[in-house]
C-alpha cells in the first residue's frame, strides 16, 4: 500500500458491489420460487378447467433465433367463489395433444385462485429453478461479502496507520511486475525490509504501482513505511511521501 488510495481496494469495493447485485436478486428468486412451490406441495387445491384458446408466442434470444413458447386460456371454477379465466405457459407436446374445449387439470392457491392458478401438465415443479437460482444467489452473495469485506478492511487498515502508524525506513528488497493491470497497463509491486521497534526485521510489498513510478525504485534505495506499533507486521508503504 502507499500514502495514496490503494487501488486492489478500490477493485475489490466494485467487484463486490457488481456481485453482489446479481447475488441478492438470484437470492431473492430462489427463496420465493421455493416457497411457492412449498405452499403449492402443501396448500395447493386441484380442479378441473377448460381450455378457452391456445396461443404460441414467438421471441428471440440473445443469438437473435426465435424461441416459442405455448400457452393455454382456460376457465376454472375455485372451490369458492364464482369461475374464473387464467392463462399458463405449457410445454410443446401437451399443446399438441389438447384441443381447444378440452378438460385439464389445474392447481391454485385458495388465498389467490385467478393469479396462482398453473396446468398441471405432467412437468416437475420449480424446485429445480428455485434451488439453482438459490445457490447460484447465495455462492455469489457470499463471493460479494468477502470482496467487500477485503476492500473495507484494507481501506479502514489504511487509514488507521496514516493516521497512528510509527515511521520508519524501509530497503526495496525488488521492484516485481504483479498479474494485475488496469485499462492494459501492468502493474508492479515493491517489495521491502524494515525494522519495527523491537528490532526485529519484517517483509512489506506495496500497493499496486503503474511503470513509471516502478522505474523510480531500485534494489538498495530507501523508502519511508508507517507500521502499527502494536504489530510491527502490519504495515503501509510511503515511498517517497512526507507523510
């Protein structure tokens, strides 16, 4: 690290955002689609209806080619309350072997017959869907709070020995070109010695630096640190920097 802002923070604070906006929804998703499909196993009531009129709709993928999808209009009579009209997607080969006036078999919810209502059309439920959204939710929620949390540590460590850490000389052990680059400029890191107040001899490596401050440093010269005086491991590179 280094009297600037630390930039793997500032990586990692964004990484972390990004994932964990696609973490929460997913999340979300698979715990309702779960929960319906509980109260569907549990609560759902069964009746017949019959089929108004049948539609396919046609959209496109992200490729652009032309996906269809089958639906069903069809008019059920709850248990209580008078019929009712509601439509559900359907797979290809129940849409191909029902006619128009025909009699199927549909499931709803008693507390919101008209907006639960679904064919029962020989296909598995959403546990499938709801467990993969829920994983894939939660994996990227729990990936998004380690970002997070690695980012908000290192920025509070950061600023915590700016602002308490004792000063002390450091000797640049190598100047190594890191994996990392940004907008396609590698980017190094400098690695060093110190002397905390104890004596005793501890490793450091910098933040991320861009080339032109790595060719500033060479193996031998000094530069200034600021170490946590409880832990002498801990510790932030200065460089050059008053500070």
């Amino acid at each position: 690290m280094s009297a600037r802002s630390d930039p793997l923070s500032k990586i990692f604070l964004v990484v972390g955002g990004i994932l964990l906006l696609f973490g929460v929804p997913f999340t979300l998703i698979g715990v309702n689609t779960l929960t319906s499909e509980y109260r569907y196993s549990n609560e759902g009531l069964k009746t017949t209806a019959t089929v108004i009129a049948k539609r396919i709709e046609e959209s496109k993928d992200s490729k652009n080619n032309f996906i269809k999808s089958y639906l069903f209009r069809y008019s059920f009579k709850p248990l209580e309350g008078a019929a009712l009209e509601a439509e559900d997607y359907i797979d290809e080969e129940f849409y191909a072997a029902t006619e128009d006036g025909a009699s199927i078999e549909v499931q709803y919810l008693a507390d919101d017959p008209a907006g639960t209502s679904r064919v029962i059309d020989g296909r598995e439920g959403d546990y499938l869907a709801g467990g993969l959204f829920l994983g894939i939710g939660a994996l990227t929620s729990i990936a998004a709070l380690w970002f997070l949390r690695s980012s908000l540590r290192r920025i509070f460590l950061h600023r915590r020995l700016l602002r308490e850490g004792a000063i002390a000389d450091a000797e640049v052990i190598s100047v190594e070109q890191s994996s990392l680059s940004i907008n396609d400029v590698p980017q190094y890191v400098i690695k060093y010695t110190y002397a905390d107040y104890r004596g005793m001899m501890h490793q450091g490596v910098s933040h991320y630096i861009s080339p032109e401050e790595a060719e500033r440093w060479n193996i031998g010269d000094k530069g200034r640190i600021r170490f946590d005086k409880k832990n002498g491991a801990l510790n932030i590179w200065i460089g050059n920097e008053t500070r």
